[in-house]
C-alpha cells in the first residue's frame, strides 16, 4: 500500500512533531509527493538501473561514513544513522543559536538534509534526484541541494518566526556592530581616510584618531547626509555613536547588558574567551617589531644591526604584545604578568657536538634549580629523608657530584621543586649560546604566538628574573591591566537621535545634513563614530561613509579674556538655596545624561553633546563647502525639525542637588534653540 510512516517526522523534531514508531498513516495511489502524501513502490518496484544506495532491509547493511568534518563511523542500519546524524544537528544548532558555534558542521548539515529527502521520498528518491554518474555523484539539478546560508537573516539581525522568506521580517538587534567609520575628519596635511582603515572583518578593532578637547571647548560637527541611500534608516540600519576616554569591542562583539549597581567584571554573550584569545594570536602574528641581539644574547639598538656587517649581531622580529594587549580584545576586566618573547639557544659541546635547540630561559631556570637543590643538600635546618646517610654537601655549600645525589633529588624530590617554583628545571646545565638563525627565532608559523613568551613574577624587564608560579600567582606582580571593553560604552545622544519622523519619503529624519555640538566640561578624547547594525548595507554604508569624507569639524575655544587662562569663561551659578527661598522649578537644561544601558539621569561631568536644528550658525562654512554650488538647495536645510525632549526625561526634582551649587558654562532656562539645542555656551 502506498504510505507514509509516522517516524518521517524525525526531520521534523525541531517542530515539535514526535517521530517514532506507530500507526500508519493511508493514501490513495499517488506519483506525486509532499510531506503528507506519497507514493513510496515496494522493493520489486525499485527499477534495476537503482544503485540501492537506500536499500537496508538486508541483515547486511554495515556501511562506513564521514559523520563530521573530524569524525568517521560505521553504522548497522540506517536508522541507526538517521537517530545519531538528527540527535548531533539538533546539539549543533542549539549551540548556533546561543553563539557557541559559528555554523553547524557540514557534513551533519548534509546528513540532515539526506535524511529529509529520504524521509520524505523514500527508495524512488534515486529516480528523481538523477544522480550523474561521476566520481562525485553529481545531482543533475541543483534544486535537491541545500545550503545552511540560505534564507538566513544578515549579520546583525534575526527573525521573529522561523521559517520566514522575506528579508523585511529580519530586524537589527542593536547589539551587534558590523562596521565603524570615524567621523572626525582627517587633517589636511596627511594622507589618512576613512576607507584606508575601513573593515567588516570579526574581531576588527577600531583604531581611527580620536578629538582631544579641553575644558570649555565646543566641538561643531556637521554631516552631510543628504544624499544617503533612501532606505538606510537611523537607528534601525546604522547610528551615530561617541566615545569618552576607551575604544569600544571590537566588530561583531555583543556584550551582556550591564546595570550600575553591578560591580561584576562585564562580560560577553559572543564571541566565547577562547576565540577572544584567537584574536590576540592573530593580532601577535600580524603585528611584529624589529629587535636586535648580539652573540650574548643581550638586546641592543636596532641600528646597530642595521649598520654593523658583523655576524655577531643578529636582527629578527617578535610580536608586538605591547600594541596587541592595548587592544580591547577581551570582554572582562583583565590582567597580565610580565612577558618576555623567548629566544632560542643551541650550544656547541666540547666534543664538537651541538645540542638539542632550547629556550635559552631554562639558563635561568636552571641557576633556580642549582641554588634550591644546594640548599636542600646543605641546609642544616632541612632535613630530607633521601638523603639520610649520604655525604651529600661539601666544604663549599653545594651539593657534592655524586650520581646519587642527583637521581634522588629527580626521582623523589621533584614535585616538591616544582611546586614551589612552577616549572620543570632542564636536566642538564645550559650554556646560554643564542641560535643565529632569524626564522627559527620568529617562528612566524606558530598559531598561538602568545604561548612564544615566557611569564615572569616581576613587573617590568629590570625585575625579569624569577619565572611566573602558576601554582602560587598571588606573587606576580601585575604588568598590564585592562579594563573590559564591555565597560566603554557609548554616550547617549539627543532626544533627535532617539526617534524617527517619515520626512519627504525617506523612513526617517536624518536625510539631511546633521550637526553635533559637544561641550566639554572636563578634558576628554572622544571617538566618534558611525556605526552599521544590519548586515544589508554593507556596500551602501562603505559607500557612502568610507569613501569620500562627509563631515566637518570646528573646535570653538574661549577666548574673550585677554588674561591667563586664556581659556577662561563666564559661569552661571546655580545655587540651591536660592531655588528653595523661591520655591523656583529647576532648569530643563540641566547638566544630566541618561545611561545608554537604561536607569535615571545621572550628573554630567564629562561633556554635553547637542544637536543644533540650524548648522548654518554653527559651521556656515559647511553650506559653501558641501552644498552650494551642487543640485541641492540648501537654504532649506538651514532651519530643520527639532523635536522636543519629553519633559519628563529633562524634567528633575527638588532633591535632585548633589551639591549646594553648580557652575555650568551655559545659559540656563533656554532649550531647543535652534542654533544650539539646549545648551548655548557662553563664550560662543
């Protein structure tokens, strides 16, 4: 009879459906298949030019396969193959799901698509996939294959239902950053542009220069977005994005959201430690310095290699690791011992022979080893069983040269050394002769440049003497400390950039030229940046931002007053009492930010960032720059839409004092002015 089995569902598991064993399901003769109806022909049907590739009703039926990419098996049964291939794809992508894998392993993906169609199609699927007949059993129409890229949402995005088909239901999840451009214009004199350090690769860090301003100091700068692509919308496919003091992670991270009463280290939800790890062998690898040693293995000036002929000088590279660990590569908070790059030395015997190639450390290490073993042949204050009755010191302090010796202090006593000082001393004494051979000092090949250095207790190069104990780290000195770059958060932005307006066709407001003031109350060195969520715009974000400059930069400073400093400015002062006497409302320009990861405003010390509606009063050199002379009238852009801030987020209350006054460089009282925004500096 023509059926389908229950147990067909096993592709189906995902979906919630059971598969198993049970009841079968009866359809009328049918030569056309689906998932619920079918026609699967009895064995004397199958026709003879079958290569019985999904025949396994014999007893015989052992048969050897690729299971994964790393793995073969052999199965007696295809069922059992379909419970063990649909069990591994359904572990894999879980773990895709939650960003402990990247994809699941192909040959499992390949696998669980197989079982599907055989599922589904049973014996006749041979007759219709039209396997051709070469060494790799090309299927003559590529409709039956399957890739796991397909229909799958852009980088930065996901889906609210699976198993949809249209790119319009794949949202930005905001948590995912797949591209930087700075927006701080380069200087005229130099060579430097955005697209020169332009890059969508995972674990790229940002490196673009960054704006120093002083106390006082008001940074204009305007965008001209004008002609950005109709649908790249803000907030949705990119926004706008300022940094105080720290780099953010690096592209594609997504950190856990962090809250200001948790003290804990901030940490990642992708990418996992050891791929974080992975990105600083890779930054080891591609990032190297020059160094020069002389025969003794001591380092001296590079240019002495370069300008002395003599072969006592040998001139290689190492990993850079101090530009590497200033990357903010790691999500946490973390620390780092001293480490030294390991040079390698071979000795020339006495019998002409040479040695093995060693670390040309273990001289240290061995120095170690002797002074330890001497005290515990000497010391009258230890007494070591192993030794007992044996003649182990001389006259000299140290330990006599008696074979003995030695093999007790090896067999029995090792653990007690090694314990003490972490690491295995050499079993013989090294002479510390450096290997002249630069490619076998590189060692440019190894994938984890990192384990290439050897981890010191000191803090700096002078103190380098005594190995790291990994069993006793509390007496290591910390070398380098680093905050998480969970911890660099952005800045928040104006009320502007927190909503969207459908204006003149475009999704949003933000088709037109845009300008940013930022007040700096304190000195600060800020990153500003551009930044793409949604993995669709790739090229229209490059384009547009990487290519050609769109933005410039004005930098106002006090200088009304003639005597020092002569950054000097008018203050306001608010004081608390007056606004109690008065029972006055306080101010709706206030100096308060609001957390980007959520919670009440808090005081602003750092800066103040604005953005004016009218550019033309901040940078009206910008209109004759970029847009006079082109197709675009820009005496509309002069006056845009400025939206109001809710009250309620401006709004505080009486106790909000955190001191008796406050000294702000700005009027209060005026917001929303449309040259300035809310805060209009004095000394502009």
């Amino acid at each position: 009879n023509s059926r389908v089995h229950l147990d067909y569902g096993a592709s189906m598991e995902l979906l919630g459906l059971r598969y198993g064993d049970g009841k079968m399901c009866h359809f009328s003769e049918s030569n056309t298949t689906s998932l619920t109806t079918g026609r699967i022909p009895p064995s004397n049907d199958v026709p003879n030019e079958s290569n019985g590739f999904t025949d396994f009703d014999s007893d015989d039926v052992s048969f050897h396969i690729r299971f994964t990419h790393s793995e073969d098996r052999v199965f007696d049964s295809y069922r059992q193959l379909k419970v063990d291939v649909v069990e591994e794809y359904v572990s894999e992508r879980k773990q895709v799901a939650v960003g402990n894998r990247s994809n699941i392993d192909p040959f499992i993906f390949d696998l669980y698509n197989s079982i599907q169609l055989i599922e589904q199609h049973g014996r006749i699927l041979e007759d219709m996939i039209l396997l051709e007949d070469t060494d790799l059993a090309t299927p003559s129409s590529l409709d039956w294959c399957s890739c796991q890229g397909l229909l799958k949402c852009p980088n930065g995005t996901i889906t609210f239902r699976e198993g949809t088909t249209r790119l319009e239901e794949c949202f930005s999840t905001k948590q995912e950053v797949l591209s930087r451009i700075t927006l701080i214009p380069p200087p005229s004199n130099t060579s430097y542009t955005a697209s020169s350090i332009y890059s969508t690769k995972e674990g790229h860090v940002d490196e673009s220069m960054t704006l120093t301003l002083d106390p006082f100091e008001v940074a204009i700068l305007t965008i001209d977005q004008s002609r950005l692509p109709t649908n790249l919308t803000y907030g949705e496919h990119y926004r706008i994005a300022i940094y105080d003091g720290c780099k953010p992670c690096p592209l594609r991270y997504q950190c856990e959201p962090t809250f200001p009463e948790d003290e804990r280290s901030p940490s990642c939800k992708y990418p996992l430690e050891e791929r974080q790890m992975d990105l600083l062998n890779q930054c080891l690898k591609e990032h190297r310095r020059e160094v020069c040693l002389d025969a003794n293995g001591l380092q001296t000036d590079v240019e002495d290699c370069n300008t002395s002929s003599d072969v006592g000088f040998l001139l290689f590279t190492e990993p850079d690791i101090d530009k590497c660990l200033s990357r903010p590569y790691f999500c946490s908070d973390s620390g780092w011992n001293y480490r030294s790059f390991r040079r390698l030395c071979q000795d020339t015997l006495e019998d002409g022979k040479v040695s093995p190639i060693y670390d040309c450390a273990d001289v240290r290490r061995w120095q170690i080893y002797v002074q330890w073993r001497d005290e515990i042949c000497c010391s009258p204050e230890l007494h070591v069983p192993e030794l007992s009755g044996i003649a182990s010191c001389n006259k000299n302090a140290v330990c006599t040269d008696d074979p003995l010796i030695e093999d007790i202090v090896r067999e029995k006593l090792m653990s007690v050394f090694e314990a003490e000082h972490g690491f295995t001393p050499p079993t013989e004494q090294p002479l510390g002769q450096l290997l002249m051979n630069k490619s076998m000092q590189e060692d440019r090949d190894n994938d984890a440049p990192l384990s290439l250095f050897n981890e010191w207790q000191g803090s700096s190069q002078a103190q380098s003497d005594t190995p790291h104990n990994r069993f006793k780290p509390e007496l290591s000195e910390p070398w380098v400390t680093a905050k998480g770059c969970c911890r660099c958060q952005r800045h928040s932005m104006p009320h502007f950039f927190e909503t969207n307006a459908y204006t003149s066709g475009f999704p949003d407001d933000k088709h037109h030229p845009i300008q940013i003031t930022i007040s700096a109350l304190a000195r600060v060195e800020l990153t500003i940046v551009v930044e793409l969520l949604h993995g669709t715009f790739y090229s229209d974000f490059e384009d547009y931002f990487a290519l050609v400059d769109k933005s410039m930069l004005k930098v106002h400073s006090p200088s009304r007053f003639d005597e020092d400093p002569t950054q000097a400015t008018w203050l306001t002062i608010l004081e608390q009492s007056t606004f109690d006497k008065l029972n006055l409302d306080l101010p709706l320009n206030l100096p308060t930010t609001t957390r980007v990861s959520g919670g009440d405003n808090e005081i602003e010390t750092r800066f103040l960032v604005d953005r004016p509606s009218n550019f033309i009063i901040g940078d009206w050199k910008f209109a004759v720059t970029h847009l006079n002379g082109s197709n675009t009238d820009y005496s509309s852009h002069l006056v845009l839409p400025s939206p109001r801030d809710p009250v309620a987020s401006v709004r505080e209350e009486v106790d909000w004092w955190a001191h008796d006054f406050f000294a702000l460089p700005y009027i209060p009282f005026f917001s929303n002015c449309d040259g300035y925004d809310s805060h209009i500096s004095w000394s502009r």
